[in-house]
C-alpha cells in the first residue's frame, strides 16, 4: 500500500495448511494480504483482506564511545549497536560556554567513526550518541569529554631591530610553517641591561603582526635587550636571537636653562656673540645650550668641545653628538658587565654632564675674565672636578673612546 503498488500474486502456492510466512518486505511499507483456495477445476473467491507494517527490532545502545581532540575538532569511535542495520545520531554540547545537548543535523550511516571540525580550540567538549532506525531512538552510550587545541607553536627567527627617538622599531620573521596562525600571538620581553636589570619583563600587550614599535617604558639613552616569543593555547616558543638597542634621546628644543652668575658675569654674552659670529646653529639643550660645528680654539690652538657660560661648543653635527651620546652608553655597559656599576658611572664616558660641570664652573665668579684666567693657569683642576673620564680624557682599561 505504501508504494501504491496493485496485488500481486505470489510465484508459488502454499501446499499445505494454514500458515505462510513473507519475507523481502521493506521495513515500515504497510502491506495488504488476501488468499483465496484452487484446485484443478479453479480457484474460490477471494478471502478477507488484511495489512500489516513491518518493523526492524528496537535499537540496543551503542558503548565504548571515545574522543580524541585535534585542531578545531574531534575524532570520536565507539563499538557499534548490536541491532544491525541502524544508523547513530551525534549529540554534542560546549561544557565551557554552558550549552545544553545539540543532536548534530545528519546521522552517521556508517559504523563506527565520526571526524568533527569548526570546534573551538581551547573549549571543553562533551558527546554522546545514540543509534536509530524506523523503531526509535536507543538510549544514549557512555558520555566523553575533550578539549580541541592547536599544535604547539613554532618560533619565530630573524629578529631584527633598530632605534629611534624614545623608541625601538622591531620586526621577524614568522614561520610560514605555522598552521593556523590566527590562532598565535607574538610576546615582546625585555630588560634595561644598562641598568643591570637581568629578568625579562614582558610587554602587556600581545602583538598579532610580525612587527612592532616600542614607544612606552623605555629611557632613553638606557641600553635595552629584546626578544620575542610566539605563543598560543598549547604553549610558548622564543626565538634563538636577542636584540640590543639605545633609545635616542628626545631635545626639547626650547631655549636651555640659564644660571645666574653666567647671565651678569659676560660669560653667556661672550658665548652667544661668539656663535653670532660665526653663525653656528644652536638649540636648547636639556642643560645648556648647544652650538654645533665650529668650538672656540684653545690655547693650544686646535679646535674641541668646549663650554663657555651656559653654552657647549660641539665640534660636529647635531646627528654626531647624538651617536656620541649612544655610544657612550656602549661604553657604560662594557666596563659595567667588566667591572661593576659604579665603576660604570664613575669611569665612564659622559661628555654632557662633564659639560654641564663647567657651566656651574663660570657661574662661580662674577666676572668671565676670573675664571679665563684660572682656567689658563690650572685647566687639569678644572677638568678633574668635572670628571676626565666622563669628559674622554681619559679612557678606563676596556672601554674605547667616542
């Protein structure tokens, strides 16, 4: 009936009384049945008429379900219903979010694998499953838990950096190998070894790039160390290579600061008619003044940095003193990491704190021509009250000259 199908008479009659059974029917079809007595001089008429629907036996549960969780998804397997011919239906919840059970849109006809993708990595998962065919649904196997998660990262390499005014510039390379990098973020770690500082800090922010510009926490003139890490669910891998740069320092190009003695004693006055003159550029300094390209001669004749009141007479570039001053920082590190940090701060290049020395020097006297003169007579007293080795007069064993 369920076909729609005309009645067919059977190939072969039943020779013996009263029972026949039908086989070859299709589960759930509803069927019709009549029969009617023959012999040699015909057939009777027809008897009543009856339909029956046949049915498989209701599903048993199938067991041993199990999980395997890989990237975004799962593996699950389990041992198969002992009713043949069945079909299994997957249920599944995310125990993280707090989701209640999802029977997932289509059966699995086949026994007894199923590969689930588009999970989220880092959630915890449960399944269950159930077998099923025209009698119903069975009760559900054993429940199972896993959490996706990604491979474990590979690091990056080619580290590379450079500095910049109150900032360092650093980019690498990223493993192309990596599957599913969105997945990974990147670290930034570093430490102010001009400082002795010998644990890593790290950056609060994660960084999803190859690159990154460093503008907060760094001093500048300080010597920093960087490196970089890649990170993600499963774990954290840091690159071999470890980075040193200086911030350049910032210059507040406003007028520098003034001392009193040296605005009454002609010292700033002889200084800026001087660079007058001479047409030298200057701009204010964090503490003094600094004319660039053309110092006043000494009594020796030749030509160095010099000061005069308020103002430093530096003997090159604006882009010279600032890699001077970088370099010093070099020097600062070497005898610190040879020797200690006082050694370091005493012993070191330090040209303008030296200088500065000498401005609070003219501003002792009330006129220029008093410290000129004593100046003339005793430079070395002059000279070593301001440091001869922040000065570069003299060199400590390890260091080099700027």
């Amino acid at each position: 009936m369920t076909a729609g199908q005309s009645f067919q008479k059977l190939p072969y009659p039943v020779t013996t009384c009263c029972s026949f059974t039908a086989k070859l029917l299709a589960n759930g079809h509803t069927y019709e049945w009549r029969i009617r007595a023959t012999n040699i001089a015909g057939a009777s008429g027809y008897s009543n008429t009856v339909s029956a629907r046949p049915m498989p036996p209701f599903p048993s549960a199938p067991s041993g379900l199990t999980a395997t969780a890989k990237s975004r998804g799962v593996a699950l397997t389990w041992t198969a219903s002992s009713t043949p011919n069945v079909w299994y239906l997957i249920y599944q919840r995310d125990v993280t979010t707090g989701q209640s059970w999802q029977k997932l849109p289509y059966p699995v006809t086949t026994c007894c694998s199923f590969s689930g993708d588009l999970l989220i990595n880092g959630h915890t998962y449960e399944w269950k499953i159930a077998a099923t065919n025209l009698s119903g649904v069975s009760g559900f196997s054993n429940t199972v838990r896993a959490r996706p998660m990604p491979p474990a990262p590979k690091a990056p390499s080619g580290l590379f950096s450079s500095a910049g005014v109150n900032r360092v510039m650093l980019n690498w390379w990223r493993n192309d190998d990596v599957p599913e990098p969105v997945d990974a973020w990147y670290n930034i770690y570093y430490r102010n070894v001009s400082d002795g500082q010998t644990s890593w800090t790290k950056y609060p922010a994660s960084i999803l790039g190859n690159s990154f510009t460093f503008y907060d926490y760094l001093t500048p003139l300080r010597a920093y160390e960087f490196r970089v890490s890649v990170q993600n669910l499963s774990g954290e891998a840091f690159a071999t290579t470890i980075r040193q740069e200086i911030p350049y320092r910032p210059v507040p190009y406003t007028n520098g600061p003034k001392r009193g003695k040296n605005t009454t004693n002609g010292s700033n006055v002889l200084a800026l008619g001087y660079a007058l003159n001479n047409r030298l550029q200057c701009r204010g300094d964090w503490f003094q003044t600094i004319c660039y390209g053309k110092p006043p001669p000494t009594k020796l004749g030749r030509s160095q940095s010099m000061t005069v009141g308020d103002y430093l007479f530096y003997i090159s570039g604006p882009e010279s003193l600032e890699e001077e001053l970088v370099c010093e920082v070099q020097q600062r590190l070497i005898l610190r990491r040879r020797y200690d940090a006082a050694t370091a701060a005493d012993k070191g290049p330090d040209l303008l704190w030296h200088e500065q020395v000498h401005s609070m020097q003219w501003n002792r006297y009330d006129n220029w021509q008093t410290f000129v003169g004593l100046y003339l007579a005793d430079p070395d007293r002059f000279e070593s009250e301001a440091n001869l080795y922040w000065g570069g007069y003299r060199v400590y064993p390890g260091a080099s000259r700027c």
